[in-house]
C-alpha cells in the first residue's frame, strides 16, 4: 500500500513538473513526501 501511495506521488509530481512549471513548491514538496515514504518503508522492513 506503501510503495502505491508513494508511486502515485511520484507520477503526480512528474505530471505537475511537465505541464505545470509554475507550482514548483507544491511539485517539490510531492517530492519530499514520496522520497520519505520510500526511506520509511525501506527503514521499516515490514510487509503492509
């Protein structure tokens, strides 16, 4: 459920990096979010 979430950000963030240049903040902190549920999932070690 983890890596789901955290793959939908990701392909959110591409989105809004391509055809919204202007909400950079927003795309970035996306970003941020996926990047920290990847490493908490990988920390973790437990199956969801």
């Amino acid at each position: 459920m983890l890596w789901t979430i955290a793959v939908v950000i990701l392909v959110l963030w591409l989105l809004g990096f391509t055809l919204l240049p202007a909400a950079g903040s927003l795309i970035h902190i996306l970003l941020v979010i996926a990047v920290i549920l990847v490493v908490m999932q990988l920390v973790s070690g437990k199956k969801l």
